[in-house]
C-alpha cells in the first residue's frame, strides 16, 4: 500500500492542473462520494490543510499527505470511518513561501486510491 501511495505522489502529480484531483484508475459513474476530503486555505501567507473524513457506511481509509512551502511536511495515517460520522485525521500549518504544494495520495475500500493536489506543483 506504502509503494502505492509513493508510486501516485511521484507520477501523477507532474501533468496535474492546478487544484486538481486525479484517480490512479477510472471509477464507475454510480459509485458513492469519496470518503476522504481535503481542504486548503490561505490565511496570511500561512497554508492550513484539514484533512477529514465523512463515509456513509463504516470502511478502513489510508492516506499520506505532503505539504511544501517554505518546507516540507508529511503524515501518513489510516484509521476506520464511524458511519456518518465526520473525521477531522489531520490539520497542518506552514509558511506557503511563493511554490506551494498539497498532494494527497488517499485508499478506501474497495475504490482504487486516488491523488488530489492543489498548489502551484498542480500548475507545472
């Protein structure tokens, strides 16, 4: 799962657009909402990340976030989702600098992981 996650945060993130989100493989139409959610704000020339999670049924997620600004952080983490029951896994703060970039590289059961980026890095 580990080299999952490090294979999408290598490969992918390069052709992304700007704010973007990408599947490591196509998802049906019909499947639910990602359980996963992912929120980057400016305040000041500080970038807050919040990382929540929201399922409509019970279900194990992983996920590994990176953060760069004026430097670099990480978490990694996995957990199991309470049934509607929203999830704050993790929230972070840096200095943004003027490259910034947010990856994360999520896995749900039963759904292919999936990448959502947003920052400068997507625009490259």
């Amino acid at each position: 799962m580990i080299a999952a996650i490090a294979a999408l945060l290598a490969g992918a993130a390069a052709t992304a657009p700007a704010n973007s989100e990408i599947p490591a493989m196509p998802e049906a139409a019909s499947e639910s909402p990602r359980a996963l959610n992912l929120d980057v704000e400016m305040k000041g020339g500080m970038l807050e990340v919040r990382l929540t999670g929201l399922s409509p049924h019970a279900q194990a997620v992983s996920y590994s976030l990176e953060i760069t600004g004026t430097s670099t952080s990480r978490h990694r983490g996995s957990t199991r989702l309470a049934a509607g029951t929203q999830a704050v896994l993790s929230t972070m703060r840096t200095s943004a600098g003027d490259d910034w970039c947010v990856k994360l590289v999520a896995e749900e059961e039963g759904r292919a992981p999936y990448e959502v980026i947003h920052g400068t890095c997507a625009a490259a």
